[in-house]
C-alpha cells in the first residue's frame, strides 16, 4: 500500500513537471549541462553509493522469493523488473527537476 503511494507522488511531480517543461518553464538542456568544476572520481563514488543503498531495499524482495512455486525462474525477472521501473522513474524525476529548478537553489 504505501508503494503505491510513493509511487503516485512520483508520477504525480512527473505529470506536474512534464505539463511545465512543455509549456515552456524551466530549461530542459539544463539537465545534460555538465560542470568541469566537479570532480569526477567523487561524482562517480557518490553516485554508486545511491545505487548501492537503493538496492538494498531490494534485498528484502530475497525473502518473499523463498514463498513463490519456481523461484529460479521467478525472481530474477521480478528483480529486473522492480530495477528497471524504479530507474525510468527515478530518472524522470531527476529531469524535472534539473529542468525547472536552477542548479544553484
């Protein structure tokens, strides 16, 4: 129950952000502006990091596998699957907001 609240907020702040960058608000180019400021080795360490600590909460996914008829078969494809639509939607989310918030607020 609470995923899908999670999820209706996300898809919610998409709709709201999409509905603005097509009406002409914010800048979407901003979301692929790369700084040379940054250091590299540290934005690829941090960004690991979120990854990591987002696939942890797939971890708990493992015990309710044990439940189901043919796991083998089963679980990976549900674990890919939970990955990739929390990707897509997560990077959705991300480009509306480089999109419609400036990068220095």
């Amino acid at each position: 129950m609470l995923t899908c609240v999670e999820v209706s907020g996300l898809l919610f702040i998409i709709v709201i952000g999409a509905i603005a960058v097509l009406r002409g608000v914010g800048d979407p180019g901003r979301s692929f502006e790369f700084s040379s400021d940054g250091n590299p080795f540290g934005l690829v360490v941090s960004g690991a990091a979120l990854a990591f600590f987002a696939l942890v909460g797939f971890e708990d996914s493992v015990n309710m596998a044990e439940e189901t008829h043919n796991p083998q078969r089963v679980f990976p494809r549900a674990l890919f699957l939970g990955i990739s639509i929390t990707g897509v939607i997560y990077m959705l989310v991300a480009f509306i907001a480089t999109s419609l918030v400036p990068l220095d607020t």
